[in-house]
C-alpha cells in the first residue's frame, strides 16, 4: 500500500476543508512547491493534488500551481479538481502531472472515463467521494457540493470496464476530521472493484494506516491511501506514514 501526500489547493494555497465544507477552511501554506518538496524529501512516493476550485466550478484556477509542483518534484503526481471533459485531462498530464484524477464527469458522462483512459492508457483514475445520506453512501458532485442519487458500491460497478487505473474512494464525513478511516466501508469497495483502490478520509495515525494496509479481498489490498490532516498538523510524518503503509 503507498502513500499519497495530499495537497489540496485553494486560492493558490495548501489548505484542508472539514468534510469537504468551503466554510471550514484552514491554511497550511501559501507555497504548495514548498509543501511539496518537504514531502518528497521525507520520502513520500506519491503526492496528490487536488484544485477545490475547480472541484466546485470546473474552472482550471490552479492549473499553474499544479504544473509548478509537478516540475518541483521527481516522484509522481496526481490531481484532481474540474476535470470534465477530454481537453483539460490532456492538458493537466501533458504538465507533467503523471494520472489525472475524474470525479463528476465520472458519473455526469459515464462514456468519458472509457475515452480519455483509453487515449492515455494507465494515467487516467476516478474518483468517488460519497457521504451518508440516509442509509445511502451516495457519491457527491462538483466539490462536495451535490449529490448524486447514486450509490456508491454501484458507482465502483459502473468503473469497473471503464479502464481507469484506479479507483480514489474518498468518505467525506470523515475528510478533515483525524477520527479514523472507514475500515468496513473500504473492505466493501475492495471486494466490489475489479480496479485497483486508493482511501482517502479520516487518517490521524500509523495505527490507522496499518489497519487499511490489513484489509484484503480476493488477496488483494488496497493499492494506496491519501493522507492530508494528519501530515500538515504533524500527527504523523511522512517516514512513520511510508512504514506503516508498508506493513
């Protein structure tokens, strides 16, 4: 399982929302290519972007600050963040970017996963982000903004054929809050994706981290886990994170 170090952007800054809410906002950085090449030197292996502003409008706002950590860092990148249609994926991976990350587009148009991974074969992920809603885990739209009306173990069959690389499974209700991840959740997406499957949501500690890398399916385990609160607030460093992760 490997770790991806997030970096969420907003107004050109590394910042975290709690529970994917703009209202709940606080700043980490004003320099995300510092933010960056701290976690590359500490030895994470990935790093993951997101642009919130995009997320909420489709507007590429920090489509310059994601080109600029991309060119700052030799470990690869992935972002997320507005991407809607087939342009502004070629755009973000001809920046260097290495996968390029679709969450609404992946349930507006289901047909665009299928064309952009097959134009950029193993570059192309989707990502679902879903909170309760009920006793539905539903997939939210456009920043955490919307809801769907579509689950979220149906949301995993619907990518299945889709040809992305993988799948980025986020719970919002626990995104920002150091509470833990959703073990049982997670175990259900892994035996329902043929997909490889990234967490993402509730990290606050190694023994968080060695929990997710315990699940399996089939023999297989989750392929990743994003961890953003818990690096910027100094919970856990990128070294105690890569080694649990590992275990």
């Amino acid at each position: 399982m490997q770790l991806f170090a997030a970096i969420d952007l907003l107004g050109g800054r590394c910042v975290r929302l709690t529970q994917g809410d703009y209202d709940q906002c606080r700043t980490y950085d004003a320099d995300p290519v510092q933010t960056a090449r701290a976690f590359e030197a500490a030895g994470a292996p990935w790093l993951h972007v997101v642009d919130l502003d995009a997320a909420r409008s489709g507007v590429p706002a920090n489509r310059a600050v994601i080109a600029a950590v991309a060119e700052a860092v030799s470990i690869p990148v992935e972002a997320s963040g507005g991407l809607r249609d087939p342009d502004s994926v070629r755009e973000l991976l001809e920046m260097g970017v290495a996968r390029a990350v679709i969450g609404t587009a992946a349930i507006t148009d289901p047909g665009l996963v299928e064309r952009v991974a097959g134009a950029h074969p193993g570059r192309v992920a989707v990502g679902l982000d879903h909170r309760l809603v009920g006793e539905t885990r539903e997939i939210a739209l456009r920043g955490w903004t919307e809801g769907s009306g579509v689950g979220l173990l149906e949301a995993v069959r619907r990518v299945a054929d889709s040809g992305a690389a993988v799948v980025v499974v986020t719970n919002i209700d626990r995104d920002g809050m150091l509470a833990g991840p959703d073990l049982d959740g997670m175990a259900e997406v892994l035996a329902a994706s043929p997909v490889p499957v990234v967490a993402s949501g509730g990290v606050s500690s190694a023994a968080d981290l060695t929990a997710l890398a315990r699940l399996s399916a089939d023999g297989r385990g989750l392929e990743g886990v994003i961890v953003g609160k818990a690096l910027h607030e100094g919970r856990l460093t990128v070294e105690e994170a890569v080694a649990a992760c590992a275990r």
